[in-house]
C-alpha cells in the first residue's frame, strides 16, 4: 500500500480506492472487503456472505471523502474543508493528514502523482445486499 512519500499538500492527490454508499442522512459509508480483495477473499465472501464491513464516516469525514475525485490536492481539499467547516477542522492540514493516513492504510484511498483533468468514475454502489 502506497504511503505518503513526504508531506507536502500540493504533492499528495488522494482519490476513492473503494466503493462507498450513502446512508439516508447523506453521509459516506465505505464498504471495506471483508475478506481481502484477492481471489480467495472474493470466494470466501461470496460463500460466507456479508463480503463488506461498513465503515460509516460523520459530516467532514463525508465532506473530505467526496473531494477525494483524483482532482484536487491534499491542501486544496483542506483549505475546501476549513472554508465550509470553519473551527471545526482547524488545525484542517494537521487533522486531515491523520485522517488520510488512516484512509492510505486501510486501502480506502491511493494516491497519484498528478491531479486528473476530471473526476474518476464513481464508485458509489447504489444498493448493497448485506
């Protein structure tokens, strides 16, 4: 898994690694593979059932997760945040570079080497059978 090679906010492009849903309030929850995302993992899930555990993030959690598209920087998406959430993330670069370590280690997000021209594909699954 790839971490953060430094921690400089215009290097760092984070983008969704992994589906996610909406709950009815409109908040994210991200569907983590249950059992791995090797072949093995996707048999077992498919044999075991229940192949996600729910990952359900609050209100900034959910706002940071959504300008997570690949087209944005780290410090863009912070200064977006503390913009519509005001003291609530501040410190916002402090407070988000642990919230995006703990996002790179659990596989929900990558990063890449240079925003994208325009969003990547949604990955929001519409209605999920647990």
């Amino acid at each position: 898994m790839k971490r953060h090679p430094q921690r400089d906010p215009e290097a760092l492009v984070p983008v969704r690694a992994l589906p996610f849903r909406l709950s009815p309030e409109g908040k994210v929850v991200i569907l983590l593979p249950r059992y791995g995302d090797s072949w093995f993992g996707r048999l077992c899930a498919r044999i075991l059932g229940k192949p996600h555990i729910l990952l359900p993030l609050d209100e900034r959690g959910s706002a940071f997760w959504e300008l997570c598209d690949g087209t944005r920087t780290f410090s863009r998406i912070a200064a977006e945040l503390e913009g519509r959430f005001g003291e609530e993330v501040r410190p916002a670069l402090e407070r988000g570079y642990l919230f995006l370590d703990q996002l790179l280690r659990n596989g929900c997000l990558r990063l890449l080497e240079k925003p994208l021209a325009s969003p990547v594909e949604e990955s929001k699954v519409k209605e999920e059978a647990e």
